[in-house]
C-alpha cells in the first residue's frame, strides 16, 4: 500500500468552529500523565501544546516534585501532584490503587489521556501509568502513549494491544525496540512497511513512525507527512507532538458528540489517523517556523510560539 496525503477539506471537519454557542470545554479536555522530580519541561510541553493547537482545559497528573515546577512554567495548566516514585513513596505512601482512584476521579473531565512525557522508568510510577491506561480503556477513551509511556508497551505490549484508540509515537530507537518486542524484522524493510507491520502486530493501534517523513498507519491504512520540519533535534518536540495529536483526538470525540453541527462525514476508524496526521503537520511545520527564525539557537520552547503560524499553514493548505 502507498502512502496518501489524506483530503485536508475533509480533515478540517474534525476543528469545532470558534463560536459562541460553545462553553468551556467543549472544544477539548487533555489530560497528561508524566512528570517527575528530574523531568518537569515534558508534560508542560505536551500540556501547553494541546491547549495552544485549541483545546479549552489540560489536566497534567505528576509526582510533587515536579508539580510545584510546573504551576510555575503555566497558570494555564491544570496539575495535580498525585503520582509517587518508589523513593518518595515511603512506607506510609499512598498504594498504586489508591493513586489510580485519585486520578481517575478527573477522567470523566478527559476526553484524551496522554501517558508518558517526562514520567521516568521508576518501577512505581510505569506500574501506575500501565493501570491509568487500562482504567482509561475501560471509559473507552482516546490515549496517545510517548516516551516513556513507550518503554512501558516494550515492556507489556498487552496494555495498548487491539486497543484501536491508542496512538503510538515512537522515535528511530523507540520504534525498533517495539519492532524487536513483536519480533518485527525491520532489516531491508521499507519504514512504511515495518510501520504497518508493527501496527497489526498490537492490534490496529495507530503508530506514527517519525523520521524524515512521518508515516502514519493502523495497519490497514497508511498516511505521510512530509512537511517540511526543522533540522535541529533538540528534546522535547515529541512531547509538543504529542500534546498536538491529543487536541486532535479530543476534537475527534467532540465531533462523534456532535457537539456542533456538521456533515458527519468522518468515520470514527479515521478519527485517530486524521489526528496523528493534522499533529504531524502543525508540529514539524512549528519546527520549520521555529528554525528559520533562531537556527542554532532554536529551542522546543521556540516552538510553542510558533504553533499558532503553523496551525494556519496547516488550515490553508
């Protein structure tokens, strides 16, 4: 199968008009989970991004570390300091289960659950993540799992496995080590291919393959971005990226809600393809706008400031 550009008009129907008919939080509710004491800038920039892409309310669950940090970077930002590592935990620490309820009494505000950005691989805290991300299966919900949200499939695959509302965002290592956990032979292989490979192999969940061109594919169908991006790799655009997809995605059940009025044209199969790609676009073209401007000097927060240009681009091509 070739990879397509899909129909951008099309794609469009997903954004809900800015309209006063709306209240607060129509148009988007994000949650992230991630943050620790040594990775505070991740869930900022997955946060900020979907609320700057358009999204009305973003919810940002880390551990008290980081909580206190990230109230500074945004009063924009919701954060509730919930999680535990196994070394703040202590002996009178609240257990996974009871950190799981607490969190889990904000999911019925979600529309979007991102799991991974700046969430470390404290063995406390990849067991919490892995059962937020069953709760967040069970209400049926949208995840976008980075980072390392990923190190937790390698390590048990069957937490996104057939679950067709997760979307997978692995970079060039991240994405063969989950290719050599499925016993996926990458070698002479086309990237498109191993992408759409790798997919059916968890069960049609969305996996977008990020490179040179992003693939984006759940296993029975297969889009690209080649927008033009920026050629410096500095930390912390894949958790812009991600941030961009769960707006997407939290638009995507707004739109099956039918909280505005429109054709009802996209299928909800397509809703996660359409959202990797529409968060693809904005952000390699946020790296693009960012670069020209800074060079050398770009940094991720760089980016921030230049989503809004981009989402225009995006819109008028």
């Amino acid at each position: 199968m070739t990879p397509r550009i899909p129909d951008i008009s099309k794609v469009r129907q997903l954004i809900p008009p800015l309209s006063h008919h709306l209240h607060k939080g129509q148009a988007g509710r994000v949650g992230v989970v991630g943050g620790s004491e040594d990775y505070t800038g991740a869930p900022y920039f997955s946060g900020i991004a979907a609320m700057k892409v358009g999204v009305d309310l973003c919810h940002i669950f880390c551990e008290p570390g980081a909580g206190t940090v990230i109230k500074a970077y945004s009063p924009d930002l919701i954060v509730h300091p919930y999680l535990r590592t196994t070394e703040k935990q202590g002996a009178d620490g609240p257990s996974i289960k009871e950190i799981v309820d607490r969190v889990t009494t904000i999911f019925s505000r979600l529309h979007v659950l991102v799991v991974g950005p700046g969430l470390s691989r404290d063995s406390l805290m990849l067991d919490t993540a892995k059962e937020l991300i069953l709760k967040a299966r069970e209400k049926d919900m949208a995840i976008v799992v980075d980072a390392d949200g990923l190190y937790l499939v390698q390590q048990h695959p069957e937490t996104v496995k057939d679950y067709k509302k997760a979307v997978l965002t692995p970079n060039v290592v991240e994405f063969q080590r989950l290719c050599e956990r499925m016993n996926i032979d990458t070698k002479g292989k086309p990237g498109d291919q191993t992408a759409m490979a790798l997919s059916k192999a968890l069960g049609g969940v969305t996996v977008v393959q990020k490179g040179g061109v992003d693939y984006i594919t759940n296993g029975t169908d297969i889009l690209k971005c080649d927008v033009e991006g920026g050629l410096k790799r500095m930390g912390g655009q894949g958790d812009i990226l991600s941030g961009a997809i769960a707006a997407f995605l939290a638009w995507g059940k707004a739109y099956e809600e039918r909280v505005w009025e429109h054709s009802n044209e996209i299928q909800s199969k397509d809703i996660a393809m359409y959202a990797a790609w529409s968060g693809c676009c904005i952000s390699r073209g946020s790296s693009k706008l960012a670069f020209r401007k800074h060079k050398r000097a770009v940094l991720t927060s760089h980016m921030l400031e230049e989503i809004g240009d981009s989402y225009s681009e995006f819109l008028d091509q």
